[in-house]
C-alpha cells in the first residue's frame, strides 16, 4: 500500500476523441464548450424493449465518453446503469489518479461493445507522465426505462480495476529495488516475466532495507490488505537498492523457457546443498505464482515420503521383497496401477522405480503385518522433510499439508491424493532433502535481511538417505524406470520420481515430476499433463541441464 499523500489536479483540459476528429473540447472548471448539449437529458416517449440498435450502441458511448473526459462524474455516471458505484469512480480517475489531460478515442463497435483508447497525462507534484491504456464498455438497455445505458463495471475506467478498487497517484509507500541473482546480474520482469510478482513483493518487503528510496506512481489501491495494489505508471524512479537474491540466471532463462511450452505449469529448483532457490517459473506468467503459493496433490512424487516412513518404521528396505499386485482393496476402498499391472516377486525398489501404488498401500495398514497409524505419514513429512513448518522463504509460500487420514484416505494419502496438498517449491524440496540427506528449507533473500528463523527437521538417517538416493537413481536409470527418458543425459550423481495426480472434474491427470543432478534439485506440474514423465519431465530435465 502507498501513502496516497497529497493527490491533487490542477488546471486541465479534457477531449474525446470520434472517428478521428475531436468531439468536444472541455475545461474541468467551466463545463461544455463543444459536443452535444443534450448528453443525458434525452427522453423517450415510451421505454423501449429488445436489443440496443447500432447508433443506440455509437451515441450513448460517445455521449458516456464526452461526459467522462469533460471530467463530468455525475452525468457520465447517469449514463450507466449504475450511476451510484460509477459515479465516485469516474471522479477518483479525475482527483484520486491526478489527471491533467485525458483524449477518449472510441473505436469500432463490435455488436454492443465498444472499445476505446485513453491518452492521459499524469501531473503530481510538478512532474507529469503520458499513461496510454485501452478498455472496453458494453451498452445494455435500461431495465426500467428503456434507454440504453453503459453497463458498469470497473473495468471500463482501467482494464485491471475490480470492484474496490480506486486509482491514486502519490509517493510510493515502497522504496526501489534492482534485484539481482547470485552473481550480480539484474532481473527484471521483462527478461522473467514468471519473477513479475516476486520481485513486487521483495521491493515490498527489502526496498528500504536494500537502501532504495521513493518515486512517484499511480496505483490501483485494492482496498484490501490481501490483495496487493497494482502499479499501473511510474511518473518517477526512487533511487533503487540492490538486493541480492539466490536466483541464477541462466536456470531462472531456462526454466521460463520450459513452462511456456504448456497453459498451466509451474516449476521450482533448489540447490540441495544450501536450500537456495535458483528458479520459479510459471505459466502463465505474472500471475499467481503456483510455484510457490500452488496446493495441489502431489501424486506419486509422494512416494518418496512413503518409502522413507516405510524404512523408518522397519516395514522394508529397497532390497526386500514387497507384493505389487494389479489391485488392492483397503477397507472397501479399490485401488489399482496404471494399466493393472503387476510385479511378481518385486523389491520395494523395483515398486518405486515403476511407481506401483498397490505396493506402498499393501505394505501398510490392516492389509500388512505391522500395521502404521493414520498419523505417522504426516510426521514423517514434517520431521524428515520439513513439509509443513513455517518456511520462511522471503515471499509468500506455502508450507505443504499432509494432515491426520482415515479409512480409504490413509491409503490414498500414501500415494500422494487423499487431502495431501504442495506445491512445486514443496515438492522440488523432497528431492534436495534426498541429495543432501537433510532437509535445508529453502530461500530466496538471505535471512540476515530480516533475522527471519528457518524451518529446521531432523536429518535422514545414513541408511534411510542411501536407501532413497538408491531408489531415486533407480527410477532414473533403470530401464525400467518411469523417469529414465526424462533424466537420459543428465551427469550423476542423479535421481528422480514421476507422478500423476487425479483431479475432481478433469479427464486427465497433472503431470508431476521431480529429480536431481549434481547439486540442484527440481519439481514441476503441469495441469492435466497425464504421465510425470510424459509433460512434468521435460520440464525438469531441462532447468536441471541448465544448472
């Protein structure tokens, strides 16, 4: 949130704009000097019903604009269909923004909508900016009164505005930043879109603490602490501050470019070593950052929570023998493997490497000798791996949940579904535990910006760490190993597991993967991908190959 502090206007001329020739020239202080004087005062005799006609569509939108760009808010507001929520808008554009000059340029209808162009300038404080943007309105029928009238939303004043919203010009609350990667070099939105919003939120947060200082800009003031304002014009730069961050580069390029191949994917790399993060990316970029903030079950991948809890409650190691049947009931519940298959005489690595779900539920529960309780998954998560602490990564992120299970769930949580929920960053981490053999969670800024304290969770044992880097290298390995395309070429030392995950409404599963190679780690979904190793692992292998 920015101060807000003194926005002002000042002496200012408004136009809109019609099929190239001005329509109407107007002084903030001295109403109309051009245009038709009766905007807004037209009657019918009788309401008229049905669809709005083409010059109802032309005139009551040059009639909305003319009043808006005369700054006139209470009569571009009775042009809309509701002129109580248009009418403090239109004059915040005015006031709240500090617009000096504005043209409208409507431009082509297409049916009931017309677009339109702002050409604005900014003034506060004696320094002014241009701000160019294009919107939208739709003109529907009045419900009442047969007149055809603006639809109101927001929207129509800034394509990015939501409902309370307010547009402000103003010192900037928070100072400038130049954020760097770990070796020096700058970065930016526009070279990484997917860092847009990370790098907002780090200004935000370190921006005085890097040594920066204020500039002058107009926001979108979202009215709410949980939802971040929206820079829309920066009239001035602070002075920035630099802050180093873990992000390297040449991984953050790669991963960018990995994710972009698919509608909806994200994607995390850490450096199991330190717990540095060196890339996020999202697809869409910009947005909501998935990578981190995402909640999704995390399929198979999850099997490697699994098969540590197995080796540390003394059910089996990767040598021993461990049934992997096409199908398995747990307390009424079915569960089956891909295309039913089956492994007669298998280990518990040969089930891990092929991803058998039946194994990792047959061994455990009231279908096994030695039956595990509902919580010791969750344990196993939060003691071994960190999953559900309080990471304190620099920007928002989400922790991971593997809560409390019963009955059919329990199963389903072995295997990565039921109510278990992480994201890429999560997900990316498990393999980085592997490596390392301890969790280290993971960062973004150093923690002595801020004296934030970190996640801390036991370290695996020697033998449970070994059993899992040997299952991990097996999956991406073996010939027979699910994610042995994906990680072919790759150096070693090097691991990896796929999953899929069955969503609620979709016909195909997501795409999970995770792996590591050398010193970096990382974890990708993509929605509705199917196979781990099908979408989710290119992904992976490529940001691993950039490392």
């Amino acid at each position: 949130m920015r101060s807000g502090a003194k926005v002002a206007v000042v002496g200012s001329v408004f136009a809109v704009v019609a099929g190239g020739v001005g329509y109407g020239g107007y002084n903030l202080w001295n109403g109309v000097t051009g245009g038709d004087s009766t905007v807004g005062t037209r009657a019918e005799s009788a309401p008229r019903s049905g669809p709005v006609t083409g010059d109802e569509v032309t005139s009551t939108a040059r009639d909305f604009l003319a009043a808006w760009a005369a700054g006139e808010a209470d009569r571009a507001a009775q042009l809309t269909n509701d002129p109580v929520s248009a009418g403090p808008a239109v004059l915040g554009f005015r006031e709240g923004a500090a617009v000096s000059e504005a043209v409208i340029t409507p431009g082509t209808p297409v049916g009931a909508k017309v677009p339109f162009t702002v050409a604005a300038t900014v003034t506060f404080e004696g320094v002014s900016k241009p701000w160019t943007y294009t919107s939208e309105l739709t003109v529907v029928r009045g419900q009442s009164t047969g007149r055809p009238l603006v639809k109101w939303a927001p929207t129509v004043l800034h394509p990015k505005l939501t409902a309370g919203g307010t547009l402000r010009t103003g010192a900037a609350k928070t100072a400038s930043v130049k954020a760097v990667d770990r070796a020096g070099k700058e970065l930016t939105a526009e070279k990484y879109p997917s860092l847009g919003p990370i790098l907002d939120e780090l200004r935000k947060r370190y921006g005085a603490k890097a040594g920066g200082t204020t500039g002058i800009e107009t926001w979108i003031d979202s009215g709410s602490e949980a939802v971040p304002d929206t820079t829309v014009l920066v009239l001035s730069q602070g002075r920035p501050g630099t802050l180093r961050t873990t992000i390297d580069a040449d991984v953050q390029a790669a991963a960018e470019k990995a994710v972009k191949a698919y509608g909806s994917a994200a994607v995390a790399a850490i450096e199991p070593s330190t717990g540095a993060i060196r890339a996020v990316a999202n697809s869409p970029a910009g947005g909501f950052n998935t990578a981190f903030l995402g909640k999704q079950a995390p399929g198979s991948t999850m099997k490697i929570v699994t098969a540590a809890m197995m080796m540390q409650q003394g059910l089996a190691m990767p040598g021993d023998r461990v049934e992997c049947p096409a199908d398995v009931t747990w307390k009424g519940v079915p569960f089956r493997n891909l295309d039913h298959f089956k492994i007669d005489g298998g280990t518990l690595a040969q089930s891990f490497r092929r991803s058998c779900n039946t194994a990792f539920i047959k061994a455990l529960g009231p279908l096994s000798e030695k039956d595990v309780e509902d919580t010791v998954l969750g344990e196993t998560a939060r003691r071994s791996f960190g999953i559900g602490l309080n990471w304190q990564v620099g920007v928002p992120a989400a922790d991971g949940s593997v809560p409390e299970s019963s009955g059919g769930e329990t199963a389903a949580s072995y295997i990565g579904q039921g109510r278990i929920t992480m994201s890429a960053l999560n997900v990316a981490s498990l393999s980085a535990t592997v490596r390392d053999g301890g969790f280290r969670q993971p960062y973004l800024v150093a923690r002595s910006l801020d004296d934030r304290t970190f996640a801390t969770a036991d370290r695996l044992s020697p033998a449970v760490a070994s059993g899992l880097q040997q299952m991990m290298r097996g999956a991406a390995t073996a010939a027979d190993g699910t994610a042995t395309r994906a990680m072919a070429g790759l150096p070693s030392p090097k691991g990896a597991k796929t999953g899929s995950a069955e969503v609620d409404a979709q016909s195909t599963s997501n795409s999970w993967f995770t792996g590591y190679s050398g010193d970096l780690a990382a974890a990708a979904v993509v929605q509705s991908g199917g196979h781990g190793g099908d979408a989710a692992g290119p992904v992976v292998a490529q940001v691993l190959r950039a490392g």
